[in-house]
DNA sequence: GGTCAATTTGAGCGAATGTTCAATCAAGGT
DNA sequence: ACCTTGATTGAACATTCGCTCAAATTGACC
C-alpha cells in the first residue's frame, strides 16, 4: 500500500520519521509546560519525554522558546477560525453570535486544554518579538467578540453599560476554564460551555424573552 | 522622640535598619516577580533592586521561595480580612454583600495590583506544602462568595441554575483586573468596581427591580 | 576601651541550564 | 559497492543558578 508513495517524498517515510519526531518533541514539551511550566522545564526534560536525546530535539527546533512558540500560535490561530466559522454558522442574530463564540471557545479550552493553558499562562516566557505576535492574534479574538457585543447593542438586545469591561471578562471567564476543567470532573465540557453561555448573555444585560 | 525607645528594643533602630532592609527586599523581590515572574528572577538581581549583595539578603529570608510564599500569603490573608469585613458592613442584603465582595476584591486587586498578580500567577511556582497554604486561603475566600450568592439563592433575588460556574467566573474576572489594570487607564479603580458589580449580578441572574 | 550580638560582605561551591558540534548511523538512488 | 543526504548521537562548552560560610563591620551597652 504504501509502497512507492508520492514521487517527491523524502528518502525516508516523513510519516514515520521526520514529522513523528518533531511531534514527539512537541508533544512532550507540551506535557511538561502544561505540567510544570516553561520556566520549569529543560531541554532534557523534554528531549526524556520525546524517547530521545537534547541535541535531536535541537534538530527540529532551533531553540526552546521556538517550540513554546510553535504551540501557541497554533492553538491560537485555530481558535480564531473555529470562533468564526462558528459565529458565521450562527447566522445574524447577535444573541446566537454570542453563544457560539463562548459555547466554541470553552469547548476548544476543554479540548485542547494543555495548548490553551499554556497559551495563556506563558505569555511572559517568550520575548518581546515573539509575544507581539502572540498579543495581535488575541486581540483579533477580543475584536470578534466586541463586534458581536456591539452589534447586539445597537439592535437593543444588550443593555449593559460596560461593553469594554464585559467583553474582558467573558473571555478572561473562558479561557480561565483551561485552567481547572478535570476530564473527571462533575461536568460535560457542554454543560459547562451551556452554563457560561447563559453567564455571558447576563454579563451583557440580555433580557431574555420570558417564555414566547 | 526615639530617645530610648522600648526597653526590650535591640541594638541598632529596628525601624531604619532591621525591618527596613527585610522590607527593602521583599519589595524588590515583588517587583521583580509582577515584571518578569519568579523563575526569571535571580536572587542577584532581588538583592540589586533592593540595594545590597545577594548573601545579605539570604539574612533575611532562607530561600527565595521563602520570599515568594511571603508575598503571597500576605496579600492572600489581607484579602480575606477586608472581604469579610465588607460584607459583614454591607448588612444582610444579598445583594448588597455580594456588591461588596466584588467592589473590594477588584479594588485590592487595583490597588495591590502587583502583589496581587504574584499571588494569582506563581502558584505553581511553590512546593506543594506551600501550594497548599495559598489553596485553603483561596477556598475560603471562594466559599465567602459561595455562601452569599446561595443566600440571595434562596431568597430568590438570584436566579441563576449556575451557582458554581457563576462564583467561579465571577471571582476569576475579578482576580484578572490585577493582568490588566494600569494607572493611567481610561478607568478609575471604583469606575471599574462598578462596572464588576454590575457584571457579577447579571452573572447571578439578579433582576433588578426597574425603578422604584 | 572592650564586649557582644546584630548586621553586612566577598568569594566560591556544586549543580543545572540552553546550546553547539563534530562524528556516526541509516537508507534511497545510481 | 558507492554516494549523498537526512537522522541521530555523545560529549562538552560557557553561563547562570540557589545557596553557604567564614570573616569583617557596626553600634549599643558595660
């Protein structure tokens, strides 16, 4: 089946080799930074946990900042194309916007706990370059949710006073879910993503309409 | 005036030279800490800041974790105390307590700020003996806003199906200004307690009675 | 002036850190 | 069988880390 494969491949299979190894090393990495933090962790630690040595890690990644790096504009930008697809799938009414932007990033802070928690835990570890762009792409996320909020103003179907402080706190509310959601623990990543819906729509004064 | 002082005073002046210079490093350890975090600061540079050698400040505090736990634990306990006392002047009104729960824990967390990000960031940063002081403080804070908000449960004036995720969400945001809070914001701290209070009761499903 | 305890210092310890590099290995193409 | 190229390794570099300690300094009290 996998015979000849494609007709540029590298001389060894990358789905086995090259692309597995540089997993690994993010993989373990990761385990580490979400477990003990950055700052915490060395190179051999990861290296241990990736089966391999220090200086193969360094193979894939020219530093140990790179490799935070990697991790976090990866789940970062994935949050922004899950947010909004789904805030489009919602179709125009503000209310359903707003849903979907919480409902789909508690359910992404569940899913991809360790990459969110360390995402937002990490900010400081990485230098002034590099965190920019880390700072650009969550200010991306907090425009997509101030627009909805603003919108849902204009239309009356918000109230609240305090757009700027209610848009923080919504998202500082999802994101903190990373930070102590338990596979084990008494909720369903959707029930806890329904219950901050609800939160949501009372932080922006929505008055639900009672029953018809 | 400081003539003889106590007669049980030690030798040199404790309020110039003992407790002054204890104080002086600790108030470089936390600025160092709230700037860069606790792993990326050297015991040289806490003794730098605070204008002496690093074995000097060994004198006063025997391990730099022991000056983490410091920091922490007190912000932590003075928390408490000024909570408690809030509510307690607050009356029996649920609203009112929660109001004063939330006005005074985003107004230490302003005016604090430093302090109060410590605490909130380098949990992970202390041993698990210690980790586990800061915890206990932490659920006791948390079940004072717990308990209030199953008050105003039961009195009816809250009506949120989510009283775990509320309190949890609403102590988070709360804990956060202490991120994101600058002097020279567009926000004066009690604008900013305002707005929080307002938040927390749309959280809870508080139905504020229209007018009259 | 001498005593004693509190304070302050400089030098250095061992361990751990991120990173480098020359050398080896493995396998596909010829 | 050779060549080439990507993959993998062990050893070590320089630096920084938290921490120790014996010795010096200071100032209040007799």
């Amino acid at each position: 089946m996998t015979a000849h494969a494609t007709r540029t491949a590298r001389r060894r299979d990358p789905s086995t080799s090259a692309a597995a190894g540089r997993e690994a090393v993010l993989k373990a990495a990761l385990e580490a930074f979400f477990a003990h933090g950055y700052h915490d962790t060395s190179m051999r630690k990861i290296a241990d946990g990736a089966g391999t040595v220090i200086s193969h890690a360094y193979y894939y990644f020219p530093s140990k900042v790179e490799i935070l790096r990697t991790l976090m504009i990866g789940v970062t930008t994935d949050l922004i194309v899950i947010l909004e697809a789904a805030r489009d799938a919602a179709g125009a009414d503000p209310v359903e916007r707003l849903a979907a932007l919480v409902r789909n990033h508690v359910r992404l802070h569940t899913e991809r706990q360790a990459e969110s928690f360390v995402a937002n835990t990490e900010l400081r570890s990485l230098s002034a370059t590099e965190r920019q762009e880390v700072v650009d792409l969550r200010d991306h996320i907090a425009t997509l949710f101030k627009d909805v909020v603003d919108d849902g103003l204009q239309q009356g179907r918000f109230t609240t006073p305090h757009r700027d402080e209610a848009v923080l706190a919504i998202i500082t509310m999802c994101t903190a879910v990373a930070g102590w959601y338990r596979t084990d623990g008494p909720k369903a990543p959707e029930a806890i993503a329904d219950a901050y819906v609800d939160l949501a729509l009372g932080m922006v004064g929505y008055a639900a309409p009672s029953a018809g």
